[in-house]
C-alpha cells in the first residue's frame, strides 16, 4: 500500500473512536510524518571557530583576485559561524544556482527597524540576522532546549541575581557593503528605534523588560541592566523578528534625532521598495525589485558563516521570490516552478499527495507534526460591545458552564472531513498544540462530541427557546442567542469550519451568524477586541511564541479580553495563568518551567478557555533537487520553516542547477 493509500485507510480508525465513550481523554493521534530522525545537542550544529583556510564561490575568487573584494579571510569575521557537516542530511555542498520561492506578499520597504515587512514568506529571513535564533531548535534534542539558540551573539552571561545580561557579538563580521558590524548598531537600534515611541519597532518600548537599560562596554560587547531578576526565556525576544538590528550607518543620517529636516514618516520610508540595494548581514541581498512580480537576491560576499570546509555560505548564488499569491505557492511548488512552499491548507493536502507518487515528480511532499490549529474565541470584554444584547452575550461567555457545553456540541471528527478528507485532523481543545515540544497529554482536558449533555448544560443554565423558534434565548425571556462571528473570508479553510460549527450549534439552539472580513479588516477587529466570536487559526506552538494570543500576560491581551480604561476583571483561572506564566518567564530551573507548561495546558483546556476545534500537520514541499532540506524540518515550532531548514545551508548539485538570472554579480552600493 502507497503512502497516500495508508494515509486515507487511516482515517477510518481515526474516526471509528470519536463519541462520548472517550470520556475526557483525547483519541489515540496517528502521526503522519512517518519519518524517524535522530536529534542532536546544541554544539553538534554548529559553533565559532578560526579554521586553517577559507574558499569561495568561483566568481568571488575571480573579483578578489581582481582587486575589486578583500580576500575571503578579510570578509570573514576573526571565528566564523562553522555549520558542522554530521548536522547537514546531505553534507556540505556545492556552489551555484537559483532558490526559488514564491510568495503571497509584497515589499512593504526596506527599514525593518521602523517596523516594515518585507512582503514575508521567507524575504525578510533572508535578509535580517537577528541576535539570536529559534528555528533550528528543532533539531535541538529535549535535553538541550535551555535557550535560543546564537547568532549575531555568539554568547551571553548573567551576572548572580539575573538583573543583568550581557552580550559578545561576532568580531570583525561585515554589512553587505563592507561597513563593519558592531556594537554601534546594537545601540542604533536599541536607543532610536526600540526606545524611541515614535518608531513602530517589531520590540517596543517596555517590551523587553521592565526598566531595560543598555550600556555599551566596547566594540562588540554590551549590557542590559533590569529592575527585576529576569530568565533565559528573555533572550529569545531577540530572535526573529524582533531582535534583529539594521545598518545603523545607512539610517542614521534618516533619522530625526540626527537630521532636523527628517520626520519619523520619511525615517520608516528611508529603505523604500524600490531603492535597492540595501545593506544587509544576510546570506542574500536584494539587487532588483519588480513589483507585484519578482524580488532576486544575490549572495552576500561578506557573510560571516561557513562549513566545516571553510567554504562560505550560503552554496545558492541567487535567491528568486515571484510575487504571486499564497495559493499559488503551493502550486508552483507541485509544478517543480517552486523550490519551497509551506503547505498550510488542508483541502490541498490529498491532491499534492497524490502528484507526489508519481515517479517523474518534482517535489517531496514532508508532512510534520500537527501544529496548526483552529479555535472559536469568544470576548470576555465589553469592548466594542454595540448593545445591551452585546453585553448580555459577553456576560455568558464568561460562564465556563457555557463555553464546556458549546465545545460539547462540536463533532471535531466530521468538522476535520469537512476541510479535508483523510487522517489529517484531529480533536484540538485549545492550549499547546499536539506538536508542540510542550504538548503534554496527560494535561490536556477534552470535551468529547456529546450534544445531549451540551443540551442538559444549556438548559441547567436557563437558556430555554423561550418563544418556540428553535433559538434558545437569553436568560429570562430575553433575545435569541445570536453569536455573530468574524472570520479571514480570505481562508476557506476556516470559512468550512465556520460552517459546520453553524450546524452544529445551530442543532443545540445557538445560533451562529458568519461575518467574512478581508485580511486587513479582520485582523483590525481581532487586534482590537472588536467582535463578539472570531474563528481563526492560531496554533500554540511555544509559551513565548506570540504569547498575547493565548493568555492574560498584559493589559491588551488575550485579544478577546483586552482591559477597557485600565479596567478588567480575569476570571480566577485566567489569574492562574497569569501567575504560572510569571513563574515560567522568571525561572531558570527547567523542571519547574516544564511544570508551568502543564499547569498552563490544564487551566486553559479544562476551561474551555477558547474553542478549539480541530489541528492539522502541515506539510514542506520541497524540490527534489534541493539538498540539506532535513526531513522532520516543521512548518512551524520555535518558528516558521524558512528559518528551520536553514537556507544558508541549502545546495543544488550543479548537474541540476538552474540558470542565474544575474550570474556573476553582487550588490553595487
């Protein structure tokens, strides 16, 4: 039986042992991936160190010998980044070739620093090195996850009470352009963007920690100092894509504090689209943007990474992101016109399997574990509350009796055929994600598909169809319950849950009444609090992965229960979240971090804190000429897959490379 065979005949199983027999255990998962890996340590993947020699893509050696580059050993930092080779699937590479992505977004700008994208699906990775990274963990075995990971920093201290870290870059590393990189750009970055509330920094002011000072001890060392005992678990808010500094001597003279004639409008929009290039510390820079259809990037000749044979990377000369749209990643993907695709929508899933059995495919189809989710969260807050009924609406969402009823009237397992049919989805009931590295099943309540107990909760809490329409309605005779609910009209995966979810509810008298917003509009509402119900997919892979969307760490978050005029009153669970995640970011004692993940999975499952209804693996088509893609690489964990397989690392044999489109050239400053 073929791998697409075996993967329908299992939904069988799958679905065979839903029902309220399971009582409040989650069914057995069936793991897709079939793949087995072996994890490593931290130090197996890569370290600093000075090697004996140094080589290069031909066409560099060409222009150093020229005269018109330094000479490799002078490009590279005194103790390079060394990838090491028993880390790589494929081993260390060769040199040339095109990596082709293509990608729903579009160039917003250049100045990451002041808060602009760079159209996503991986050009912003490309471009952007970050103080420490996240991706590649994992591949970091269970053991050895005490951390992110180092990058730009090649290490840090804490001093005894953890009030202050500090930091030792890279020495002697280049910008694209040859300007050095050093600690100037640390307090660029940090003192006139971070610090400075009039740019709209990926990390904010006050984000970091409460009363984050920094001090610039020398050319590559630098302090924080902190009002409270801080974590290892800080550090990683200098990852992607908030810890990642810009070319301090390229936006200096754009800024206000140093120029009198500029405007912090004309400082965001200081590295527009089109100007190019831009000097970056990553292993591509953008030469040419055509919009609406191609961004290229060729090599970094001062990249500051290696192999264990002093090659420097990155192996592919060019880098190609055909501004398209997210669908048609997948797409291209299939087609072999795409190297790479983050394969996200389930109702995708059985056609790419099945173009991926035939023997003249061009691309692997690598499932992960399930990490995408979806989930109905209702407000807590009387934000954006319109009328009586609104607050009427908010006032029972706060009951838990409510919330466990309605997740007792979703049937997940038929919710999970309806976008895709197969062994693809199963059960999610919010918390961490089954594929998370936190996952914990024994802490994972479930509310099982059982509409006569939804029913009998319903009716023990007063809500009676009262005037015989078959709607129950609000305590004491007043107004049907209707739950209108916002969702991404741009994903239709979520549009087919909306769906049954109408049903199913709809069959134990709530009814639900769909509201489609464009992609700005909702996340607008979403942000704001400015909606009764939203359904969306937002998966929990990590506690401090995006953590405003799961859990009341500050004023303005969960989403769905934002503080009004500085008032808001959690519910007692949510103050035991609040309190365990504290505890969690404050430790350094791994097994007490362990069990505030636990705690956290329990309160906010055994609540019914938001609805979940299903999670799905997500699957990484790759070409399969492309090489080092390492089997296991996740869609999404510590971060999305553009980070996790390390592109730096990628190659192409050069039988079965494709033309360059700037061959021979780098970046004219």
């Amino acid at each position: 039986m073929n791998h697409l065979k075996s993967l329908l005949a299992a939904s069988v199983c799958l679905t065979a042992i839903g029902g309220s027999a399971l009582a409040d255990k989650l069914p057995p998962e069936k793991d897709l991936s079939g793949l087995e890996y072996e994890l490593i340590g931290r130090t197996d993947l890569y370290d600093y160190r000075a090697l004996d020699s140094y080589s290069e893509a031909p066409f560099l050696a060409d222009m150093a010998a020229e005269g018109k580059l330094p000479a490799v050993k002078d490009r590279l930092p005194k103790e390079p980044l060394v990838f090491k080779t028993g880390a790589m699937v494929d081993g260390t590479g060769e040199y040339g070739g095109v990596f082709h992505h293509v990608i729903g977004g579009r160039p917003e700008g250049w100045n990451w620093l002041a808060g602009q994208h760079q159209g996503w699906g991986g050009i912003n990775m490309a471009i952007q090195e970050c103080l420490v990274r996240q991706g590649p963990r994992w591949q970091i075995k269970g053991e050895d996850q005490t951390g992110p990971l180092p990058n730009l920093a090649k290490s840090w201290s804490w001093n005894d009470d953890n009030t202050q870290l500090t930091m030792h870059l890279i020495e002697g590393a280049h910008w694209s352009d040859g300007d050095p990189f050093d600690t100037e750009d640390i307090r660029f970055w940090w003192e006139d963007n971070v610090e400075d509330e009039n740019v709209s920094s990926r990390l904010s002011k006050g984000s970091l920690a409460p009363g984050a000072k920094l001090e610039i001890l020398d050319e590559y060392t630098f302090r924080w100092t902190f009002s409270e005992p801080q974590s290892e678990t800080l550090v990683e808010n200098l990852a992607y894509i908030q810890g990642c500094p810009g070319p301090s001597h390229a936006l200096k003279d754009k800024h206000p504090k140093y120029n009198p004639d500029a405007t912090y409008e004309s400082y965001t929009n200081a590295m527009p689209g089109e100007a190019l290039p831009v000097p970056v510390m990553g292993a591509w820079v953008p030469v040419l943007h055509k919009p609406d259809e191609l961004v290229v990037m060729r090599r970094n000749p001062f990249y500051w990474k290696v192999d264990e044979k002093g090659q420097q990377l990155p192996y592919f000369n060019e880098m190609h992101f055909r501004l398209s749209t997210w669908d048609d990643r997948t797409t291209q993907a299939v087609a072999g016109s795409g190297d790479f695709s983050n394969m996200e929508n389930p109702a995708n899933y059985v056609a790419a399997l099945k173009q991926s059995q035939s023997p003249d495919s061009p691309v692997t189809v690598r499932f992960g574990k399930r990490a995408l989710a979806w989930r109905l969260e209702l407000n807590f807050s009387d934000i954006g509350a319109e009328d009586e009924v609104d607050l009427a609406l908010r006032d029972l969402f706060r009951n838990k009796d409510f919330r466990i009823a309605l997740s007792h009237a979703l049937d997940r397992d038929a919710i999970g055929q309806a976008v895709a049919r197969g062994p693809f989805a199963y059960p999610y009931t919010g918390g961490f994600t089954s594929g998370s590295a936190f996952f914990d099943h024994d802490s994972t309540a479930y509310q099982p598909f059982d509409q006569a107990k939804a029913n009998a909760m319903l009716d023990e809490l007063g809500l009676q169809d009262s005037d015989g329409n078959g709607i129950r309605n609000l305590p004491n005779g007043g107004d049907d319950i209707e739950i209108d609910v916002i969702f991404n009209s741009g994903r239709n995966e979520t549009r087919k849950q909306l769906d049954a979810v109408i049903s199913q509810l709809g069959e134990v008298g709530i009814r639900v009444i769909a509201r489609g917003l464009d992609k700005t509009n909702f996340e607008t509402a979403r942000l704001g609090g400015a909606f009764n119900g939203m359904i969306n997919r937002r998966g929990f892979p990590t506690l401090t992965r995006e953590p405003c969307n799961n859990m009341p760490i500050s004023e303005s978050c969960p989403f769905f229960h934002q503080s009004q005029n500085g008032e808001r009153s959690l519910l007692p669970f949510e103050e035991e979240i609040q309190a365990a995640y504290r505890t969690f970011i404050s430790s350094n004692d791994n097994a007490e971090k362990l069990q505030m993940t636990r705690d956290i999975q329990r309160l906010i499952t055994e609540n019914a804190y938001v609805i979940g209804t299903i999670q799905t693996p997500a699957a990484l088509l790759v070409n399969r000429r492309i090489k080092n893609a390492h089997p296991g690489t996740p869609v999404y964990m510590f971060e999305w897959a553009e980070d996790g397989i390390i592109r730096e690392r990628l190659w192409t044999p050069a039988a079965e490379q494709v033309k360059e489109l700037l061959p021979g050239t780098i970046a004219e400053y």
